[in-house]
C-alpha cells in the first residue's frame, strides 16, 4: 500500500510542478503516473550512478550541482514517457527539478501530518 501511495504522490508532484513550471508540461494523469514509475527506476538505477561520477563537481558547488542531475533525471524520463515534456534542460528542467522536489517534500510532510493524527 505505501508503494502506491508513494507513486500517487509522485504523480500529483508533478501534476503541481507542471501547473507551476512554464515549459514542463504533464499531458494527463496517466502520463504522471507513468513518468513517476519512469522516474523512481531512474533514480533508483541511474542517478546514484550519476552522483558518484559527478561527486568530485557536487563538493566544489557544495551539493548545488545536484539540481543539475535531478534535471538531467528529468529530461532522461521525457525520453521515455510520451506526455511528459520539458522545453529548455537550463530554464525550465532546473527550475522544474526544483520546484518538483519542494512540492515532493511538502506533500510527503502532509501525508504524514495526516497518518499521524489517525
């Protein structure tokens, strides 16, 4: 149940994130739910790879570089999912890697403000 949940969550991330972001567009619900399954195999396989090989950049910029990667993340999840776009990688994939792991955070801080009064 917390596995969905978590990917209902992702995908209602991004829904915000492309009602926020000009640029990142999120074409329907199932287009969500699928970049979220996309994006947690990608994170779980590739960006752990991407952070270790990026990690000597990450220290000199003292983490910053990370939003580089959480975009690159992104544009590399528009390559698969068809209703998931992002016009410029600078602009708009790294304000749209921003404002989704905000939003990400606050929703997650909710549901579990929510459980915990229960």
């Amino acid at each position: 149940m917390g596995l969905l949940l978590a990917l209902l969550l992702n995908a209602l991330a991004l829904i915000i994130t492309s009602k926020i972001v000009p640029g990142f567009v999120v074409s329907d619900f199932w287009s969500a739910v699928l970049a979220a399954i996309v994006l947690g195999v990608i994170n779980t396989f590739i960006k752990p790879v991407l952070l270790i090989l990026t990690f000597p950049l990450n220290i000199v910029t003292l983490g910053l570089f990370t939003f580089v990667i959480n975009a690159l993340v992104l544009v590399m999840a528009t390559a698969v999912v068809p209703g998931l776009t992002i016009t410029n990688f600078w602009p708009t994939g790294i304000l749209a890697a921003l404002v989704l792991s905000v939003v990400s955070t606050i929703l997650s801080l909710v549901l579990k403000d929510i459980s915990k009064k229960k």
